[in-house]
C-alpha cells in the first residue's frame, strides 16, 4: 500500500504533532510505502523509513503549493492520504485535492478539534474557518482517527461525521532508557510547549501556595512558546515571588530533554486538553511518575499507580503536588517502575502502526 500523509510541520518546536509523525513513521515505513509532504523548516525531527517531500508554503494567489502536491499524487498515486491537523486551510486543500482523485483520505484533528480548543478564539478565528472549508473537512472525511475514548465522544458530539476510529498514539519505548535510582533530586519538570491551554498558570498558583514545602526544590518549566506568553507567565512568577523556585528555560531537546526527565522526581501537565500528551508517555518511558489532569486520556495513571490523574485548576493541583512531595524514594520508584510497564505494555509504536494499517485497509 502506498500511503501520503500531509502534516504542516515536523520541526522539533512543533511539540507533539511532530514527534507522532516521527514516532509513526517509522514503524509504519515498515509495513507500507510512506510518503510525507510537509514544508521545510530549520529543525526538522529525522523520520526514517519514509521519504519526505518538502513543498512550497500553501498560498492560494500563486498556485504553487497545489502545483507541487498534484505532481507527488501524480507520481507516488497513493492508496490513500492521511492528513494531519485542523484548521490551516493547506490540510483541508489536501484533502480535496485527494477526493477530487477518488482517494480515500483519513484525518487526524490531533486534539484541536476538543471543545476546550474550539472555544478558544471561536468567534474570531474558529467559526469562520468552519464556514469556509473546516467543517466540510471533517464532514467529507472518509474516517477521522481518534487518540482515546474521550475524543472519540467529543467528535461524535459535533455531529459532523460518525466514522470515527480509535488508535491509541505510541512511542518508541525501546530506545528511550529507564533511569535507574529514585533518590529524591528535588527537581520537579513541566517539559511542553508553552502555551496557554497547558495550565502553567495553575503550577506557579500551586507553588505559591506551597513555597514552604517547595523551599530546596525547583520546578523547571521546559518549551518554547509565543513570546508575549512567556513574558507574562515570567512577570507572574516575579509577582509571587518565586524566581528561587521556578525557571523557565525554553526548549530542550536531544539529550539534555532525557536528563531532564531522569533526574526529575516528577512530571507536572497541569492542561486543559490534549488529544494523548506524548511528554507524558516520554516520562513514563523514563521512569518518572506523572501528574497530569483529566483533559487528558491518561486515567491509566491511577489504575496503574503510575502517578496521578486530576481535576483541573490549582487547588487539585495543590493537594496532589502535597502528597507526592511526601513520597518515599521507594514510591518514586514503584510509581517509575509501574509507568514504564505501562508504555510496554499499552503504548508501543509498533501496535500504533499496525492498527493504524488495519484502519487504512477497511476503508481503501
């Protein structure tokens, strides 16, 4: 089977969209020909068993970027197209240009198209962009694929289109390594893109709360973000007073993102939303426990004594961080061991690909 996926990105600062690409590609070059269009930008992740095609920036005065992709259909005639993220008016060109062909195509919104998403900016950016070519997108979709149960539900209550399948995301478990001692480093970790819908607000309320208990430790706040964000959120932490406690770094990538787990004692994702949260996979991989909310799927951490699945918002936030500055080495340990048994057991690339094959053969 020859397979296209469009992606708009998969430069590192992409975050989670890129790293799928990355992790899904891999394996599924194993099982089918995989062909990715994108565009070319300075940090591209490396995706191997698949070749990359790079193509003018989507504009729709010139034609070149619907001159360039209608040749790759033309050449590669894939089986099937695989477009990934909402809306960018490119992802939905794509997919016309593949129905216009008869090729079956399956989307993936990758958590943008959650309510808490939606919300944000509906009356200035979303509606519009539905009106004109999002909703007949999701509409005309031959299948969307979904990441967990909860975003199966959220896109069947949009009432656009019922074909809706579930492949759990997944990481390359095996070449990511385990830390091997849970001593206390008094080191806490928030690694993400920096942005709002991550709740980065509600961990610099939380450590306000709790300088006390927090005086000796750090919390390292990883990721790049938009500017101004930034900006704001570092006048938040010298309004409180916290400089002592948290720093915000920017991104980390490479090595220096594996030390930062494996010496951490815990992860924070204090988010509104996301569609799966690879760094949370990625630190459970590490063998560092979790704390993360339920705008994520990751209710796996409470069933698994992994780490902790939460309410949002600060005072949740708060009573959790108490209890795990309170753990033993020992719980540290249990709660790595337990997290990285459960990314071996439940999130592998390679079961990722395969589902993912059997979705494409049932509608091609």
């Amino acid at each position: 089977m020859k397979i296209i996926h469009y992606i708009p990105s998969i430069d590192r600062i992409a975050g989670g969209t890129s790293t799928y690409m990355q992790v899904l590609g891999k394996e599924l070059g194993k099982l089918a020909e995989v062909h990715i269009i994108t565009h070319s930008s300075d940090n591209p992740l490396p995706i191997s068993n698949c070749e990359i095609h790079n193509v003018s920036v989507y504009n729709p005065i010139n034609g070149r970027f619907k001159n360039e992709v209608s040749k790759l259909f033309d050449v590669i005639k894939p089986d099937l197209v695989h477009v990934n993220c909402c809306w960018m008016p490119a992802c939905a060109f794509v997919q016309q240009m593949a129905q216009k062909r008869n090729i079956k195509v399956v989307l993936t919104p990758h958590g943008m198209l959650e309510p808490w998403i939606i919300k944000r900016h509906y009356w200035t950016r979303k509606l519009l962009a539905l009106l004109l070519y999002q909703k007949a997108a999701i509409q005309n979709a031959d299948c969307l694929q979904a990441t967990a149960e909860s975003e199966k539900e959220n896109l069947l209550k949009l009432g656009y289109n019922s074909n809706i399948k579930i492949v759990k995301l997944g990481i390359d478990a095996e070449s990511i390594t385990m830390k091997t001692f849970w001593k206390k480093n008094k080191q806490l970790l928030f690694l993400s893109r920096v942005h709002v819908k991550k709740g980065i607000n509600y961990l610099i309320e939380a450590a306000d709360i709790l300088r006390e208990e927090l005086q000796g430790y750090k919390i390292v706040v990883a990721g790049e973000g938009d500017a101004d964000y930034v900006a704001s959120l570092k006048q938040q932490i010298i309004d409180n007073g916290l400089q002592d406690i948290i720093q915000l770094i920017g991104g980390v990538y490479g090595d220096k993102k594996w030390e930062l787990f494996q010496t951490s004692d815990f992860f924070v994702l204090p988010t509104h939303s996301e569609n799966f949260g690879l760094a949370i996979a990625e630190s459970l991989a590490s063998g560092t426990p979790v704390i993360t909310t339920v705008g994520t799927p990751w209710n796996d951490l409470n069933t698994s004594n992994a780490g902790a699945w939460i309410e949002i918002g600060t005072q949740p936030l708060v009573d959790t961080l108490r209890r795990f500055l309170s753990l033993s080495d020992e719980d540290l340990e249990t709660m790595g061991k337990n997290g990285r048994k459960l990314i071996e057991t439940k999130y592998s690339a390679k079961v990722m690909a395969e589902e993912m094959m059997e979705v494409y053969q049932s509608i091609v």
